[in-house]
C-alpha cells in the first residue's frame, strides 16, 4: 500500500515540475521574432501622453528584440539602458499591445555578423541615464534614439527622419505643461529629435507581428 502511495506521489510531483518547465517554455516559444526586431508599444509612463499627442501616434515607447539562449529580451532605454526580459516588456506596456517590425531586406543585411556589431554598439550605451530632455547626444539617451543609434552605427541604415522639436505639435496643453516643465521658458525648438513615430511609420520597415 505504501509502495503505491510513493509512486503515485512521485507521478504527481514528475507532471507538476514537467507541466512547469512547458509552462516557464512556452512564454518563449509562442513567440516567432528574430534578433534585431523592433518592438513598439504604448508606455505607461508619465510622459506618455504628451509624446502621443506630439507625434500624432498611440506609440511611445519602443526597443530592439534579441534572443539570448532561447530566451527573449528587449533592449531598451528607460530609467537606464538595459536588458528587459521580453514578457516583462509586454506587460508593462498599456492592454499588453505590441507591434513588432522588422527590415524589409533583414535577410540580407541582419547577418550574424551584422547583429555582433550593433550588440556591440549597444554596449556603449548600456546603464547610461534615460534622456528627459530628448537631447541629441550620448550623454544620457531616450528609446527611439539608442534604436535609431545601433541601427546607424552598426549597419549605417537610417529608420525614419530626424526632426527638429519645432517639428512636433506642441500646441496641445498637456505637451506644453510637459515641455514647461521639462525646459521652462527656453525650450531647445531646434534639438535634433527621433521620435517611435518616425520609426514605425518608416518605409524600410515592415510588421510581422502585433497583440
């Protein structure tokens, strides 16, 4: 009677860990991306809003997707540059939404040689200081910058147009409180400025998968 009560425990225990391990899997697996996506989502952050409303898209905050050891990870500048766990990107971001986008002639330019490099240029801005005032340095540094960044330096492809600040509509009142509160009365109209709109609706791009 004992020997049947040990197995049977023992079966529970084997499927519990085995239903655990799919489980911890599939977070990863369900997903079909390849290194050096780019991945946009609408933040949550508190100057969410007024960059909506400045650049005319629901999008404001986006990264670059790698994959380390089966494993999915957006590197993104937030409070610092760094490596954020794929799944933990997606929930932090408003309704879990996500479009991820991909160069139309990845096959040819993301060589694994290609994706060394910009991991490599990625490097040097890893745990810099996210950039509040948007400036175009590599001081401190904001998302859709490092992304347009890694790309220019590694491959020497531009996605989507630098504007200057004067570009954006700054009319609305919530991006003027921002921008009061950001700049006071000088506020920097002729900074170089690379915003996720000018990326997602870039024409090199195309979307391959979105939530």
């Amino acid at each position: 009677m004992k020997s049947k009560l040990f197995l049977i425990v023992g079966l529970l225990l084997l499927f519990s860990c085995s239903n655990s391990n799919n489980e911890s899997s599939s977070i990863d697996a369900k997903f079909h991306f390849q290194n050096g996506d780019i991945i946009f989502q609408t933040s949550t952050s508190n100057q969410s809003k007024a960059i909506q409303l400045a650049t005319s898209s629901k999008y404001s905050h986006m990264g670059v997707i790698y994959e380390q050891e089966g494993k999915f990870f957006v590197y993104e500048a937030v409070q610092t540059v760094r490596l954020t766990p794929l799944q933990d990107w997606i929930n932090r971001g408003k309704d879990q939404h996500y479009i991820v986008k991909r160069l139309n002639n990845s096959k040819e330019l993301l060589s694994a040689e290609a994706l060394k490099k910009m991991k490599q240029i990625g490097e040097k801005f890893k745990g810099k200081p996210y950039d509040i005032y948007f400036e175009w340095s590599d001081d401190r540094i904001y998302c859709s910058e490092l992304v347009w960044k890694i790309y220019k330096e590694a491959l020497g492809i531009e996605i989507g147009e630098v504007e200057k600040l004067s570009d954006f509509n700054l009319s609305h009142e919530a991006v003027k409180a921002k921008m009061k509160e950001r700049y006071g009365s000088n506020i920097p109209m002729d900074e170089l400025v690379i915003s996720p709109a000018a990326m997602f609706e870039s024409d090199r791009l195309r979307t391959i998968d979105y939530n």
